[in-house]
C-alpha cells in the first residue's frame, strides 16, 4: 500500500503544468487522460488510478468518439505572478451530457462544478450554449484540475483555458457565425415555403421541412435553443432524434422530386423511399435501446442516405439532367463536413472537428439545393415552353387568339366563331406523277420543301397556315390583299428556289393557288378526348374549287370576284364566269399576273386586250368570235415560245358550244369537275 502511496504521489508531481497567465491557452497538449471501464464520478477513485493517467499523445483534441468508457482528464495550472488570476475552463462541446471539474490545490479540494446536457441551464456558471468553469488561480499557486466526462454521446475534451476579455471575444464571434449560418438557413426555408405556396411544388416543401428540421437540430447540436428558449429543463431524447430522422427522411423525399426518380430510374426511387420510411420510424427505437445505441444505430444510417442521395445524383448527372449536377454538388458539400464530424465524433480522426463544420456544411448545401431547385424550375418552364411552341406548329395560335382563348388547355369542343375572312388554298402541281417516279422519302422531301417555301410567304403577310393537306396548303387571312400578296410572293420564292436547290433532272416546285373571301365559322370538331380545330362554310369550299379550277384555266393564282374588289395596284386578268361543281351561283375568275414569271406575265399583258375582246365575246354568245379570238392569242402564244391554257379552255368551249349551241346561255361557264 506505501508502494502505491509513493507511485501515486510521484505521479502527481510529475503532472503536466501550464502557465496560466496568457489570454487564451488551449490545453489539449497538456492532458493526461484516463478511460475508466468501469465507471464513477469519483475523484478518490481517480486519485488512486493517478498512476493510469497518461498523456495525450495524439495530434489535437482527445477524442475517444462513442463508447461506455467514461473519460477523464488532469492537468495543473501555474500563476507565477504576484497577482490572483480567475479564468475560464472553456468546454466547448453542448452534447456533452454531464462534465464535472475539480479544482485541487496542496492536496485539498477547493471547487467542484457540474454542468451538461442534461442538467438545468441555471446550473451553468455563465448563460453561454456550452460550458464554462471558473478558476480562480491565487498568486504564486500551483491548481490541479480534473476533469471528469460521462456521455452516451461523442466523447471529446475540446478545453481552452480563456480570461474574460478573451471568453468575451470568442463567443461573440461564435454567436456572429451561429446567426449568420441559422440566418442563412431560414430564410431560404421560408423562401421556399412561399414558393410552394404559389407553385405547389413537393419538392419546394421538402426542401423548407429538411432545412428547418436541420436548423432544430442544429441548433441543438450546438446548444443554442434551449438558451435562446431560456428552458428550464433539459430538452428529452426525442427533442434531438425527432428533428434529425425528420430532416433526413425530408431529404430523400427533395431528392426523388427534384432528380425525377419516380418517372426516371423507379429502382433508386424506391432505394430513397425505403431508406426515408426507415429514418422516419427510426425515433420508435428510442424505448427500445439506450441513447448510446441509438446514436451508434443513426450514426450509421445518415450516411447511407447520404450515399444513396449522391448516387442518384451521379446516376441522373449521366443521364443528362442537368440540376442534378448542382444536387450532387450540394451534397458533396455536406458530405464532406458529415465526413468529417462522424471520423471526429467516432474518434477516427485524432482532433476535434469545428463546431460550425456541420452549420458550415448545411447552409452551403442549403444554398447549392436553392439554386438546383431554381434550374430544376427554369428547366422546367423551359419544358413548358418547348411544349407551346410545339403545340404552334401543329395548332395556329392565331387560331386560338380568335376563338377567345390564350392558350390550348383552355380550348373546348364547344368554341366556335363566324367572321369574314380571306381562305387561301395552295397546291403543289403534279404531285401524283412526281410520286409515281420517286420513293417515299423523296416524295416526303418534296412536299415539306413546298410547304418550307409558301409558309414563310404566308406569314410574312399576316396570315396563317390552318392545315397541311398531303400536298396542299390552307391559310387564313383576314384581309384579301393580304392573301394575294402572300400567293405572289410564295410563286417568287418557289422560283428562287428551283434556280438554287433543284439539281439538274430533279422535278421543280410549282403550285397553284386559289383564293376566296367570305364568311366562315371557326371553331373546334371532335370529342372531349380528342380534338380538331377547323374551319366551315361556304366560303372555304368555294376557295378550294377555285384552286383547283386554276389548272384548268393554267393560272398560277386564280381568285374571285369577290376578292378582286378588294385588289388596288394589282395586273389582273378575268379568264371567266363560273360556277363550280356544287353550286348554282356563278363567280368571276381572275388571273393574278403579278404571280407569273415575268416573260409569262409580259406576253399575257401583250395579248390581254384581244383576250378580253374574246371573252366578252363568248359571254355574249358570239362563240364563232369569241373563238376566233382566243386562236389568234394561241397564234401570238406559239410565236413567242409560250401557251395560254385559258386561251385553249374557252376556245375549246367556244367550239362545243358551235357544236351543240346550249339553251337559255347566260355567259356562264358551269364545271362538272372540281
């Protein structure tokens, strides 16, 4: 017994000591540190085990992470001056649950103090989230201090030795830096809690839940809360599970949401519901373990969710979604502090990570997430748009701005309007020959180069393409100047573009046009399941005739009368009097002469006067004439390298007419053909 009286009294000679006269001194160096297996705050027992101290040999902070262990420190503090020091133990860990600190001097106690976790914030010497010691060092004094750490959480020893004035300074910049990090994480909750709000995005609001769930925690972590809420009694176990399962099973629900597992890769979808199910019902283990395993149990989960997350992300990333790239940036961030805290809390790592390491981590994520979500929005507003400006090329939203309505979600079988409008119809000639000889792709080039090159015309002049019909297009104008400008100048471009992209041999584009003005009702066919918008009446069958009926007369742009009273500035040339298939009322029949090829249109304006003499002649019923007449412009026609298809038509009916005189004639040309 003398034996280990004298080996326990030389070891407290032999203790480490520390000057205790500056302003700050960390006092990790200086430790002698003890793990004691079998428990007991008791300084006798430590002071008879004063031969198993030993001094911390590892770089940093000792950290000896979770275990049952309970964990005590020594050391002793020097005021060589002529004046009384008092200075502050700083024990800079708030879940620490019980931390007990001795003051001996000359063998005898002079203080003893207990604070932690779960004791009352009124036990605390000073009002501070962790914990500070008073020590108060005589002139000339040699103080040994023992410290005595009994925790189901991380065990560390992160004490520094401060004044005041310095005690002082650091907790304002620690209290500066918890605000600015929480602050920061708040306002981004809130943020997006207003967007969810407005736009009922899920993902918004799993976002907002794991950002406030990990601002609860948090500010748990770092003892905060309960000072702020000024408790009286220790926040309960499930006050530090609750927030922390809440956050991560939010987590997995932001990720699904904003990486789009559940329509992308349903297998990490299901991975990230299983594991947030698992976190979420994770606090109904608390009963059923004790607080050590239940932080072993979460110790390991988190970083599964973390893994998992980051997968995804990776996986997503390959596959070209780009807010997945900010995610997994996101997380890689938190990663790397959760890293880092779960090495230093387990005690892997040799040091004592930065209380804010983990704030650090969670409001760079937290910021990373905001703007994942921000391009997860755009890109999907740009989704948006693509989809209306598809919808355009397969719906006119003209069409749509004269039903009334913005949009095409908003369109219904019912919306119709009736209004005067200008119908044009274009078509590609020899469409049926051109197909016999060339293959279905070729075929298929040919008619989208015809359409490429009259739809540009067509709007170009304030008009609309209603349809493509295989070879045929219908627009719609409101005036029907507008119409014909637009049928002149698509004759112009098919032109230009046989003389720049029709190779040698390869059939030219040439179309004929027919153009009628009247009312009509637009409005909508179909099912509630699937509908058509479309336009009927009278107006656009007569308008379809008329195109077709430009073959027979050999006009590249045949209108009728009703749009030649609308024309000003505009060569024209009447070619008859008709009636179409169908219908007993007659129109008049106009050639568009601005339309043709130039020495086309010269030799038309060269013969037009004994044209018309011909034609009056044939309304007359003066057919002998009237034929007569139309030869001499086919003789003018064939001297000149030209023909005159109308010219040939009337001559030809003129003939007939010779040949078996009609009954009642009253200058009108009835067509049996469309």
């Amino acid at each position: 017994m003398a034996i280990l009286t004298s080996i326990a009294a030389l070891a407290l000679a032999l203790m480490a000591q520390v000057d205790a006269t500056p302003a700050r001194v960390p006092l990790a160096p200086s430790l002698e540190v003890w793990l004691d297996a079998d428990g007991g705050a008791d300084l006798p027992r430590a002071l008879e085990h004063s031969a198993d101290f030993r001094p911390h040999s590892r770089v940093g902070i000792p950290n000896f992470g979770f275990g049952p262990e309970q964990v005590w420190a020594r050391l002793a503090l020097a005021n060589p001056g002529s004046q009384p020091l008092r200075r502050w133990l700083d024990f800079d860990q708030a879940v620490v649950d019980r931390a007990t600190v001795w003051q001996r001097r000359d063998g005898v106690v002079v203080s003893q103090s207990v604070q932690g976790r779960d004791l009352p914030i009124a036990l605390r010497t000073l009002p501070r989230p962790t914990y500070a010691f008073a020590v108060d060092l005589p002139p000339h004094s040699r103080t040994e201090l023992y410290v005595h750490v009994a925790s189901q959480n991380e065990r560390h020893l992160p004490l520094t030795l401060y004044d005041h004035i310095e005690l002082t300074r650091h907790d304002l910049g620690r209290s500066g830096a918890l605000g600015l990090l929480l602050g920061i994480l708040l306002v981004m909750a809130l943020y997006n809690l207003v967007l969810y709000a407005m736009v009922r995005s899920r993902a918004h609001l799993a976002y907002a839940a794991y950002v406030l769930a990990m601002v609860w925690w948090l500010s748990l972590l770092d003892g905060s809360l309960p000072l702020v809420f000024g408790l009286d009694a220790p926040p309960g176990r499930w006050a530090y599970a609750l927030p922390a399962t809440l956050a991560f099973a939010s987590a997995t629900v932001f990720a699904r949401d904003i990486l789009e597992l559940d329509s992308s890769n349903p297998r990490l979808a299901k991975i990230m519901r299983f594991l947030g199910v698992l976190c979420a019902t994770t606090p109904l283990l608390l009963p059923l373990m004790s607080w050590l395993q239940f932080n072993q149990w979460a110790g390991a989960m988190i970083p599964l969710i973390l893994v998992a997350s980051m997968t995804a992300g990776v996986v997503r990333v390959r596959q070209g979604h780009r807010p997945a790239r900010l995610f997994t940036l996101g997380y890689s961030l938190f990663f790397v502090a959760t890293l880092l805290m779960a090495l230093t809390t387990n005690g892997v790592l040799p040091w004592h990570a930065s209380p804010l390491l983990l704030h650090m981590g969670v409001a760079g994520e937290a910021l990373v997430f905001s703007v994942a979500l921000a391009q997860a929005t755009r890109d999907k507003n740009l989704a948006i748009e693509r989809l209306h400006q598809a919808g355009r090329r397969f719906v006119p939203f003209e069409f749509l701005r004269l039903l009334g309505r913005p949009s095409l979600p908003e369109v219904a079988a019912s919306d119709r309007i009736e209004r005067e409008m200008t119908v044009l119809f274009a078509d590609l000639r020899g469409f049926t020959t051109l197909s016999e000889h060339l293959a279905p792709a070729e075929v298929m080039a040919l008619v989208n180069a015809f359409n490429a090159a009259v739809e540009p015309a067509i709007r170009a002049h304030g008009g609309f393409v209603d349809k493509f019909i295989g070879d045929a297009v219908m627009a719609l104008f409101d005036r029907p100047e507008q119409a014909v400008a637009a049928a002149v100048q698509a004759c112009a471009d098919l032109r230009a573009h046989n003389t720049k992209a029709v190779p040698a041999g390869k059939p030219a584009l040439t179309a004929g046009f027919g153009i009628h003005c009247g009312r009509l009702v637009l409005g909508t066919v179909g099912s509630p399941e699937r509908l058509s918008c479309t336009v009927l009446g009278d107006s656009v069958n007569l308008a379809s005739r008329v195109e077709g009926l430009s073959k027979v007369y050999g006009a590249t742009v045949l209108v009728t009368e009703a749009v030649a009273q609308n024309l000003s500035n505009t060569a024209l040339r009447q070619v008859d009097r008709a009636a179409v298939r169908g219908k007993l009322e007659a129109t008049g029949l106009f050639e568009v002469l601005d339309a043709l090829d130039p020495a086309v249109r010269d030799l038309r304006q060269a013969t037009l006067a004994e044209f018309e003499a011909a034609r009056l002649a044939y309304v007359a019923g003066e057919f002998a004439q009237a034929a007569e007449g139309f030869a001499s412009v086919l003789r003018q026609c064939d001297a000149a390298g030209g023909d005159d298809a109308a010219a040939r038509f009337l001559r030809e009916q003129s003939l007939a007419q010779l040949a078996a005189p009609q009954e009642g004639w009253d200058g009108v040309t009835r067509h049996a053909v469309k």
